[in-house]
C-alpha cells in the first residue's frame, strides 16, 4: 500500500494514546498525487491489479507545461532516450524483458508469471551512458486480473492498408450504406449536409466577433476570449464539414466530396490569423483533415491529398511534441484526454505507412492508452466531475471501439469500463441534477443526449445491465432523447451509433432496474460518494453526495474536500454556490473554486490550498442496506497555497492567495467528517471531528441556489437550517455543536459575478448571474471542536421526522444517535435502530479506531470492522 511507511513511522514515534487508534490512519505526507509523476509505477513492492503492468517513471526532466490554455509553455523539452528491463532475475542475468523508449513508460505486452518481478529503467545521454534507477520490484499473483492487449505490431499487421479505414472499413462500405439507411443518425448527418451546402463559407475575420475582446486588458481574460470567439466559428465548420464526409460514406454522393473540400480548404488557410487561436482550433483542423484524407481519398486530387497531408503532418508533429515525455506523467491534461488525442490517434492511423512521423504517433498513441486509459485510476469514477467527464466522451468509447475493430481485441474488457457505468448512474441519475462536483457542475441539471448515448454505449460494449437499465428507463420517458446532437464536439456518439445493432443487451431476460442496486456507492478512489433513498424513483429520491479526494482542487476539480450536497426529485437543495465565469477569474477563484462556496468547514476564516496539496481522501465507508456510511479525512486540505502550477496561474491572472482572500498558514490539526445513510428514510447523519494546533474558529457551512434558507436558533449550541428547492423538496438541518455559535446568512458572493465572456442564453440575451444565500455557522476560538448534523431531506408528500434531544443523545425515524458533542475526550458516534437490527459504532479510542458496522441484509446480520485503507495512487 502506497505510502504506509509514513503511518507506521507516526505509530512508532507518537505517544501511547495512538495504540488505541491503529486502525486510524494520520498522514503527514503534502500530497497523495503530484500533478507530475514522482513514484515509479508500480510502486516498490506493490502488488499489482492488473497482469502485465504498465511500467511508468518519473521523467529526467520534468515539468509542468503551459499553465493555462492561449499562454504560451515553458522551453522546449528535450528528447530522451529510455532503457527499461524487466526479470525475476534480481541481477538481470537471465531471462530478462528489455526495451529502449523514447518515453517514460513501457507495456510488456504479455502476462508476466506469478512471483516477485525485478525492474529498472535508464536514462541514456547522448552520449550512450546509461543512468540506472534503483532496482524496484513488484508481486504478481492470482489476484490479478489478466487484461494483455496486443501489441503495436500485432495491430498494425491488421490495420488495413486501403481507405476509408478510420471512419469505416472500406470492405465493409457497402453493407454499411445499406445498414444504416434506417437509422436516424445517418438521416440527421443527410440533413445537416444538405444545410452546409446552402449556406457559403465566409472568411473567419469577417465572422468572428472581436467588440468584447477589444474591451479587456487581463492577459489571460483577453486570450480566452479570443479562443472562445474563434472555436464559435470554427467549431461551426467543424460540424459543416464532418456532416459532408459522413454523408459521402453514406451515399458515395460525390456532391459531398466537393462541397466538402470547398469548405475544408477555406478553413485550412485560417491557421495564420490573427483570430485563430488555442489548441482545440488546432485539433479541430488537423480532425477534419483526417477524415478528410481518409474518406476522400480514393476522389483525392494530388493538390488535396498534398494540402491534407500537410495540415497533418504539421498539427500532428506539435501535438505529439506536446504529449511525448508530458503526457503520460501528468495527473491531468484536460484538453489532450478530452479530445485532442483521440484526434491524434486517428491521424496516425490514418497516415500511417504514409507519413514517416505516423508511425512515431502511432507508437505513442497506442503505447500511452495502454498505459494509462481509459480511467486514471480503477475505481471508474472522474475526478474532474460530471461536466468534464461529458467532453472525454468520444474518446472513451472512439479509440477503443477503433482499436476492437482493427484487432479484434475487447478494449472494453477493461474493468474500468463496467466501473465507469456505475459511476454514470449514481452521480446523475435519471431526470436528476448531477452530484455538483468539478467546474461547471452547475450547468448539468439532467442527463443530456451525451450521456445517455455514452451509458447506451456501455451496455453495448460490456453487456452491462445498469447502464442499459439506466439508457431504459430515460428513453421509455423520453424516446427523441438521442436526437438532435449530430457532431457534438466531444460527447456525441451518432457516428457510433449508425454502426451499432438495433436492440441492447442485458444479458438477462430478467431486466434489472435502477432500484435492484445498492443504495450508496463509494468511488474511493475518485474521492466521491452518493446515497440515495429510491434509485429506481428519481422523482422521490433523496440524494447526498460527498467529495474527498486524493486529486485535491487541481486541473478542473474544486476545494471542495469532506463537503456535501443534498437533492430531492432530482433537484438541488444545499448545494455548491457561484457561477462557473472562468478558470481563474476572481468569482471563480475566491466565490466558485473555493471552499467558502461549500457545504463544509472554514478553519479560522481560511479556506483549502489550490492543488493537489489541498487534498482529502475517503478512509472507510460502508454500502449497506439498512444504512450507510462514508468517511472524509480533510486534515491535509488547508493551508497556503504552494504549487507551482496555481502560483503561476494566479501570476498570471491577478489572483491574490492572502489572508483576506482567505489563505493563511495552516492551523488544522485533523478534520474527519463521518456521514451516515440511515435507510430510506431520507435522514443524513453527519458527524464533524475538528482539532487545530491551536486554538481557532471553526465556521460550519451551508449553501442554497434556488430558494432562501429559513434559520431557527434553538439554543446557543443548537440551530435548524431549512433548504428548500423548486418542486418541493426540502433539507432540513438540525445542527449541533460543542461550542456556541454565531449565525448568519448573506444572499451576496464573496466576489460578485461578472459577465466578461458576454456569455449568452438561448435567447440570444446576455446571461446574468444570480445571487445565492449562504448560511455559516461559527465557533468562539477553540482547539477541538464537534458537530452534528441531521440533516432530513424529503419531499411535500411527508413532514419532516421529529428530532428530540436529551443530552448528547438523540432520536429520530426510530434511530437512537449518541455522541461525544463535548470538546474533550474521543470524538466518539453510535446510530442504533433495534427493530431494524442495524447499528454502527465509532470511537476514536476503543476498538483500535475502528467503526463497527451491523447491518440487516436479506433477512441475515452482518457484521463488518472498517479501518481506514490507503489505496495506491500511481502519479
């Protein structure tokens, strides 16, 4: 396990009262993941999940690249030369695996046999001297999981030589024509061809909207406006244009060829404006030139053919330059794992054989999905959340479906895959708003066509019965669902979905149901978590969701860590607060990103770090029947924010990590959050353990977006905050505390919203961003500190359960709630329910620190123990 050489070491050196917390793990460590590779993958002794591995190390000269999309990157790296060698043979005398990469990661390609694996990797200089890493080993044993794709040269020896060959297979052209005459995908590319060609192409400088760019003076401001202005009239195109190749391969009509390269050829030559800016107008280009060349190829002039191929040796050349030695080692890259390398993928298969550089690409781009897709990580959950995981669309299921194809190979063998399909049915169910993780979580308010096409592609691609149960019930309520999304930029699957067979399979004649499934799912790993009340009933389903996470608040997440959300019928109720305005303007920055727009704790004022430094993680937790259970550890989230890639970000930008910001040296000593599911009946139970190195202030909060809170002060430690939303749902919090508390609510942002991207709505009207209300509740100075939240979330159909309280005892629903709410002795929670037979139990000091479950299930008692697990983090 990753990193258990801290906790034994703080066993070792703490005073005798850590005996009776064995079970509880302190880290010490800044990060859990580094949004650079440190550790070799796998990690010195680490027993492996899947057979072969995927052998990865940190790079000899690593760095961060560009910082922010328009800015330019740092220096040209230099291109390196790698030595791997792999043996049981600790001496590497016999039987030994070796390679040479030009990259920092190497694919065995074949199942390695069970016992203790030898390896090590070299940089080599230029002038051949080899510099050897330490000898790391790892155990192979029958709890891995085969998964062994083929090899480059294995696909390649099956990768057709004619075209078409990306897009569809040349031999299978004309049963697909046929095939597809019924779908309504190949009607709507016919329709949006026969559009393109009734309206003429206009030079980007004479389209593109330039009256708000000219108004900013913020670098970044002014870039990503320009970029924003440019993708409109190019994305636009890029649309025109895929429609004209998808209906040539539907028809053979050349009319399509034509207009089609008239077109192409007009928005090639905008490479050189001024206007054309970003790297997702470059990919766009360098993918209408793929499919162009492959498509087209046969009607090809020696002019086009020259013009196409050089637009894909040129972009392909500056993305591969991009990805080699940076790629495979970052924790995240959102716009090369959205889109732009599937793009570069399809180029270099498209060219391959054809242009020397493809066969470069091709080798990266195939080695590098192997190594480190689909998921960053086995748990199936997406860090970035719900709105980023709909732009990885395409390449999720384009590349591997591409792949399958060629090789006959199941790339969606993956266990990520079935994985994946539950976090796309917990995190946003049916008719539901999404769990409100990530940027943008806002704005995904149901499950949009890409979703619903994506979980469809699951239950093709993986026989798995909850997404086909989840695509079922949508489209029983909402047949026309798929329509109207034809060339969506990175989440429409049409062009999948012509060749895909007319019924989905469960693999079951019983078709299960949304509401078979457990109540709560964990994504340990992601650092998420939802319980829900009635899966299967989205409209009276009470929903929490829960983030804290290894990644901490870098690339799109949020500094979010141990906060909540609530919902019912679909909608929100205490909720994420602030509009998704800009990467790192000041509303998102000091209003939206930051923690003070959460349903968490503020420790003195002070908010969590930007970065991976910022992090939590989920220790423990339980999905049972008659309750469930999840715990947050945020004890690492807080404190000055110190990564370089933030640092210069907020350089570049203006942003101001200060005190008065709310960025300060760190006086957290321990933040775990314990939530308990009690049932179905809607109540949330969650338990706050808070200690500083100090004495500070400890500020509960609470957030509504549609609805102002009603407040009811019961008692200087006592508090009921109601959450309403649109349908009659309601949250109501009765809040305890070992300290009397101040409250207040305000209805205005910490720093008010901005319209500066003349962002629009469906009208046409400039859009105007609502203000929120904001419920904190904060402590006088104190070292320790306790809540407890009940937090009962229903609908207009019941009224609220009753809480009594006597002492530090409580009853609600039939459930009896003890707790240690007193500011000394072990932070201590019981929930109890005779008639149900259920109970859980945590002590800091008893039981080594472990909670002790006993759940009802089928009619038979369980029992489990949990202590806290560190799962291994690769980067």
């Amino acid at each position: 396990m990753k990193h258990i050489s801290y906790y034994l070491l703080l066993l070792a050196l703490l005073p005798w009262s850590v005996s009776a917390q064995k079970h509880i793990m302190r880290l010490t460590q800044p990060t859990l993941m580094n949004e650079v590779r440190v550790d070799p993958s796998p990690l010195n002794g680490q027993h492996i999940a899947m057979n072969p591995p995927r052998l990865a190390w940190p790079d000899k000269f690593p760095h961060l690249g560009p910082v922010l999309d328009g800015v330019e990157g740092e220096e040209v790296k230099p291109h390196v030369t790698y030595r791997i060698r792999l043996s049981r043979d600790k001496s590497f005398k016999k039987e030994v695996i070796s390679a040479e990469r030009n990259w920092a990661f190497f694919n065995p390609f074949e199942p390695l046999a069970n016992g203790t694996w030898y390896w090590q990797h070299a940089y080599v200089d230029a002038s051949g001297r080899e510099e050897w890493s330490p000898v790391y080993h790892f155990v192979v044993d029958k709890s891995a999981r085969v998964f062994s794709p083929p090899s480059l040269k294995e696909l390649l020896g099956k990768l057709p030589a004619h075209h078409p060959r990306i897009l569809l297979d040349k031999n299978e052209w004309d049963a697909f024509i046929v095939n597809s005459r019924t779908k309504p995908e190949a009607q709507a590319y016919l329709n949006k061809a026969g559009k393109a060609m009734k309206h003429p192409l206009k030079h980007l400088a004479e389209e593109i909207d330039t009256t708000q760019v000219v108004k900013l003076t913020n670098i970044v401001q002014y870039k990503s406006t320009l970029i924003r202005e440019s993708r409109k009239i190019v994305d636009r195109e890029e649309g025109n244009i895929e429609a004209l190749i998808r209906a040539y391969l539907l028809t053979k009509d050349t009319v399509y060829y034509r207009e089609g390269m008239k077109r192409l050829s007009e928005v090639l030559s905008w490479k050189d404006s001024k206007y054309f800016a970003g790297d997702f107008n470059r990919s766009t280009i360098l993918s209408m030139a793929t499919s162009a060349y492959d498509a087209f190829y046969n009607l090809l002039t020696t002019d086009e053919k020259a013009l196409l191929l050089g637009c894909i040796r040129e972009n392909g050349a500056r993305f591969y330059e991009e990805y080699v030695n940076h790629l495979e080692n970052r924790i995240a890259d959102n716009h090369v794992w959205q889109m732009t390398l599937r793009i570069l993928t399809m180029a270099a298969f498209a060219t391959v054989g054809e242009l020397p550089e493809a066969d470069i690409w091709a080798d990266y781009c195939y080695n590098v999905w192997v190594s480190r897709f689909p998921g960053l990580n086995t748990d199936g959950g997406w860090h970035n959340g719900d709105s980023y995981f709909h732009v990885n669309i395409r390449t999720l299921i384009e590349v591997p479906a591409f792949y399958s194809r060629i090789s006959g190979f199941d790339f969606f063998a993956d266990p990520w895959y079935n994985n994946n399909a539950l976090y796309v049915v917990y995190e946003q169910p049916p008719f539901s708003k999404s769990s409100g993780q990530g940027n943008s979580h806002e704005s995904k308010r149901l499950p949009n066509a890409a979703r619903v096409g994506y979980a469809e592609a699951l239950a093709r691609q993986c026989n798995n019965p909850w997404a086909a149960a989840y695509v079922r019930y949508i489209l029983d309520r909402d047949p026309q669902m798929l329509g109207g999304s034809v060339e969506g930029k990175a989440g429409d699957l049409s062009w999948y979905r012509c060749f895909a067979h007319e019924e989905v399979s469960t693999g079951d004649t019983k078709k299960p149901e949304l509401g078979d499934l457990p109540n709560c799912k964990v994504f340990n790993e992601t650092g998420t978590a939802t319980m829900h009340t009635a899966l299967g009933e989205p409209d009276k389903n009470a929903m929490l969701s829960f983030r804290s996470s290894s990644y901490g608040s870098t690339s799109h997440a949020l500094a979010n860590q141990n906060a909540f959300n609530t919902f019912y019928g679909g909608k929100e109720i205490f909720y994420s607060s602030g509009h998704r305005t800009g990467f790192t303007d000041d509303h998102g920055m000091y209003a939206y990103r930051n923690t003070r727009a959460h349903n968490t704790i503020l420790v003195n004022g002070m908010t969590q770090k930007m970065g991976t430094e910022g992090y939590g993680w989920i220790p423990r937790w339980y999905e049972g029947k008659q309750l469930s259970y999840v715990v947050g550890d945020a004890s690492n989230a807080y404190g000055e924010v110190s990564a370089p890639l933030w640092l210069e970000r907020a350089r570049l930008s203006g942003t101001k990590y200060t005190p008065e910001n709310g960025w300060d040296k760190n006086k957290l000593k321990c933040f775990r959050r314990h939530i308990i599911q009690l049932g179905t009946t809607g109540v949330y139970v969650i338990y706050d353990e808070l200690e500083g190195t100090e004495p500070v202030t400890w500020s509960y909060l609470l957030h509504t977006t549609s609805q102002p809170m009603e407040v009811n002060t019961l008692a200087p430690d006592a508090v009921v905050v109601t959450g309403h939303n649109n349908i009659g749902g309601t949250s109501v919090a009765h809040l305890f505390a070992s300290e009397k508390m101040q409250t207040a609510v305000v209805d205005t942002f910490f720093s008010a919203p901005t319209n500066w991207k003349n962002v629009t709505n469906a009208k046409g009207q400039s859009v105007k961003y609502a203000n929120h209300w904001h419920f904190n509740a904060t402590t006088p100075k104190a070292q320790t500190a306790r809540f407890l939240s009940i937090i009962d979330t229903h609908g207009n159909d019941r009224q609220g359960w009753e809480v009594t309280r006597e002492g530090n005892t409580l009853q609600v629903a039939g459930w009896t709630i003890e707790c240690n709410l007193g500011a000394t002795g072990p932070a201590m929670i019981r929930v109890s329910n005779k008639a149900e037979g259920a109970s859980l139990y945590y002590n800091e000091a008893k039981n080594g620190g472990a909670t002790l479950v006993k759940d009802k299930v089928e009619g038979k008692s369980v029992k489990q123990k949990l202590v806290d697990y560190l799962p291994d983090f690769e980067i």
